[in-house]
C-alpha cells in the first residue's frame, strides 16, 4: 500500500496530484479547507492552531500502516495580496505568510515527527515557483514564502539525511512553471499599478 499526503488538493494543481494518485490506487490524504470528500481533512493554514493536534493524531495513525512508500506534497498556496508592501497593513502580511511559510513549515514538521521513526521510504516535496528565485513587484510576501519554503526544504534534506531512521526522508523542491490555476487567474486580475510585470 502506498499513501499521498497533499496540502491544497481542493483545486488547480493540487486536485490533480490527487486525481493522479488515487487513479494509482494510493491511500489518499487531502489536506485544505474547501476540500470534500472521504480523503479530505479540513486544514485552514491560515489558523492551523484549530486544526494541527487533530492532523498530528490523524498522522499517527496513518503511520500504523505498513507502507511500501509514502508521499507527502507541500501544495497549498496564497498570492494575494497583490500589492507593493507598502499598502499592505499588517494582518494581511501575518495572513499571507502563515498560510505560505509558518503553517506549512508546522504541518511538515509534524509529519516528520510521526513518519521519521517508521522506516518507511517517505519523500517530501515542496511545490514551489519561480517566485523563490525572483522578486516580483507586488508579490513581496509570495516571493518572501516561497523562497523561505526552498530553503527550509534544504536544510531538511540535510537533517534527514543525518537522522538515525532507517530509510532517510528524501526532500526535494519542484517548480512546475506557469499552471492555468486559479492563482493564474487571480494575476490575471490584478491591477496594472501593483503588478506591473
């Protein structure tokens, strides 16, 4: 039996790792909070306190499975807002990196606590974007979380590769290019004076 874990499988890209998966025939877990379904599992990243114990608890017994391979997908992700920093008030900077750096650092970060001692071969990849490697104009917040995701995916690596289990966490960054989503829409939309490229 094989399990996939994905954050933001509601939609866009994140619907399609999980459409993928499941036509495999791997045990799937779907982590959003407009998700639907048997395998999803209400998340808000923007208020993880709600929800995390209860995933942490639904981790542990995902882990009393004997897994031949188990894949954990870091999708989930929020542009908005689409704005120069400055006219951006504090609530709404606090609101875009919880959801795109904090949550998603605390919800991997509990997954490799229950999945590390198992032995399983467990791979985590991040979803990230060019947004890492280049600062946009009126996406500073995106850009600031996504590169922080990168490099928080590095020094994972290089915990899991030290670590005393079994069979080492593989930790890998995919940037998968422009994607009709959704979020493609939303930049779309923007107004010209805050996104200007």
């Amino acid at each position: 039996m094989k399990l996939a874990i994905v954050t933001g499988g509601s939609r866009g890209l994140g619907k399609a790792l999980v459409e993928h998966y499941e036509g495999q025939g791997w045990t799937m877990l779907e982590l959003s909070r407009s998700g639907k379904g048997a395998h999803n599992f209400p998340l808000d990243l923007t208020d993880p306190d709600a929800t995390l114990p209860e995933l942490e608890k639904r981790f542990q017994t995902l882990a009393e499975t004997a897994w031949e391979r188990v894949v954990f997908i870091n999708n989930a992700g929020q542009l908005t807002p689409i704005a120069p920093v400055y006219k951006l008030n504090d609530a709404q900077i606090e609101h875009n990196l919880a959801a795109n750096l904090v949550s998603a650092i605390r919800v991997i970060a509990a997954f490799v606590r229950v999945f590390r001692p198992t032995g399983y071969p467990v791979t985590i990849a991040n979803i990230s974007s060019g947004a890492a490697l280049k600062g946009y104009a009126g996406w500073p917040l995106y850009c600031a979380a996504k590169a922080g995701m990168e490099n928080f995916m590095r020094s994972l690596a290089a915990e899991c590769v030290a670590a005393d289990s079994a069979v080492p966490i593989t930790c890998i960054n995919i940037e998968p290019g422009v994607v009709d989503t959704a979020m493609q829409a939303e930049i779309r939309s923007a107004q010209p004076e805050h996104f200007p490229e």
